[in-house]
C-alpha cells in the first residue's frame, strides 16, 4: 500500500449535490432491495458510498469482514484502510477497479454516474482470491508489526482463516452483476432527483407541482416562487437546500426527464421532444441533455430502440430494465 497517498477533502461546489444525491439513491428501495439480495446471495457486503467518503470501507454493511473489524479497530490501521480507499477510488474513473490491501484481501469499486460526472461508488469485497495460508497470514502480521499495534494474534489469525474465498472468476462475475446495477443506478438517479420527499417543505411541494405542470413553457424563478408564496431570495435556499438542486438545474434535469418519456415513441423526433419538454433551443438542449444523461440525445434514442448498428450494440452494456 503506498503510505503516502492520503484522502483530501474535496471542495468541488457540487459536492452537495452529489452528497444528497447519494443519500436519496441509499434510501430508496431498489438499492435497499439490491443490497439486500446481493448480500445474501454472495455472502460479500454491499455498500453506495460518496466520493471521498472518510467512512471506513464498507461501514454499515452486515458482512463486513471480521478480519477487517479487528483492524479497523486503531487509528493507525483505520488510517491504512483509508488510505487503501482513496487509492482504489482515485484509480475507479470510468470502470470497476480492484485492489489488494497489505493482508491480501481484495476490494472493488464501480463508478455511479450522472452523465460523465462520477457521484459515487458500489464498494464490495473483503475478499482472498486464493485460500489463507500461514505464510500469507504471517506476512500480514509483520505489516501490523510495523505499525507498533499490540494484537491479539490467536484471535486476528481465527478471523483470518474464516475471511471469505472466491476464485477469480466468480468474483469478475459479482463485479459484472454490480456494474448492471450501477448503470441501473444512473438511469433512475436523475428522476430520483426531481422526486419530492415526504419530509420536504410545503413550499418545495408547490413549486414541484407548478413546474410539472408548466414545465413546456418559459418559465421564470419569480413565477415559481410567486406559487410557493415565497420571495425570490428566500425560495432559491430553501429549495436548494431541500432538493440539493439550484432552481436552474431542476428545470432542466426535469426537462430531460420529460424528453426521455416523450421518446419512448419510437417515431417521435427529437426536435418535436426537446420544445415539447420546454427547451427553446437545439443546441441549449444537446448541451443539457449530454451533460445530465451523458451521451448525445441521438446516441440515447438508438440505445432506447435498439437502431445504432449491430456492433455498437454489441459493445454496450446493457443495464437492466428500468
């Protein structure tokens, strides 16, 4: 493990959004659901998790290592499986990335998009590639000796040997399953985005529905504050703070959510969708559209319908249905 790559705290302006964003994707059923049935099915844990999340890795899951919960346990081993993550997400930009901690244990990523912006990972793993032996576990302990941690050894080695074992070629199999599911995630993370919430504010509640129901018209921020009953001023924090969205990016992520259902017709033209949807120009669209779902509108309908050609096909994944 390279002792000198550390975590940094991001300070990227749209790190709240995809913090909340990430904690509605935690709390709806289908993750919850997803979580569940891959855990019990594969005995490996599950968790979504932020980018540059300090949590140790896989915190909250029920199958999380034993081995690794007597680790975690200083701060100087927390500090190395810190370290660990951060390395793994650093390397996790556009695919699933694997590494090995110090004791031989593999851990993954997958990224989970909105568009070409990556917002957060599945992490899984805890996992030996190879079965335990006395050498390997001999040398994990030297690592741990390093770190001046005094350990009960009869207790870690027990944990040791119980750490669960899968060959490689099951474990790239669990991966292929959770990168599906990430693909599944993007797709219903921006819907999800602009999906109220019981516990939002009347206000917010208002304002939701007069979009929605104005949504193919120009529309000004005055105008939906004026039917939330609230100031200009006042209405932009509270509705930021309540669907981690500015005004303008609601609108349009709602936009491209009402382009998306309009072609579901196959013989719908995209021009037809995008002023339908309320967008008043083609090039603002296709700015919009690459940015939240990301690929171009055409490359999105041919995926939609199955009309790109036969190799394109073959070389997308296909996420599950949504």
């Amino acid at each position: 493990m390279n002792a000198t790559l550390t975590p940094t705290p991001r300070t990227d302006p749209t790190d709240h959004r995809d913090s909340y964003l990430v904690t509605r994707l935690q709390q709806s059923a289908i993750f919850r659901d997803y979580q569940d049935a891959f855990e019990t099915a594969t005995g490996l844990p599950l968790v979504l998790r932020p980018v540059g999340s300090f949590q140790a890795p896989l915190a909250g899951s029920k199958q999380v290592s034993s081995f690794c919960a007597l680790i975690g346990e200083t701060s100087k081993s927390c500090a190395a499986c810190l370290q660990h993550q951060a390395g793994v997400e650093s390397q996790a930009v556009t695919d699933c990335k694997t590494v090995q901690c110090f004791a031989g244990l593999s851990e993954s990523v997958v990224p989970v998009r909105i568009g070409q912006h990556v917002v957060g990972y599945l992490q899984t793993g805890q996992v030996l590639l190879r079965p335990a032996t006395e050498k390997s576990f001999k040398t994990a302990m030297s690592e741990l000796a390093k770190w001046n941690r005094t350990v009960d050894v009869a207790q870690l080695h027990a944990a040791y040997f119980e750490t669960r074992v899968l060959t490689k070629a099951r474990y790239h199999a669990v991966l292929r399953l959770l990168s599906s599911f990430a693909q599944h995630l993007s797709l219903v993370a921006n819907e999800l985005m602009i999906t109220s919430v019981a516990a939002e504010p009347p206000a917010v509640n208002k304002a939701r529905a007069f979009i929605a129901e104005h949504l193919s018209e120009p529309m000004s921020l005055e105008q939906v504050a004026r039917a939330a009953s609230m100031s200009a001023f006042y209405f932009c924090k509270v509705f930021k703070v309540a669907t981690g969205l500015t005004f303008t990016d609601y609108i349009a992520r709602a936009r491209i959510e009402k382009t998306k259902q309009l072609l579901l017709h196959p013989h719908t033209r995209i021009s037809e969708a995008a002023f339908e949807a309320g967008f008043q120009s083609l090039s603002q669209f296709n700015r919009v559209f690459r940015r939240v779902a990301g690929e171009s509108p055409t490359t999105y309908r041919e995926h939609l319908h199955g009309t790109g050609s036969s190799s394109q096909r073959q070389g997308s994944a296909l996420p599950f249905a949504a």
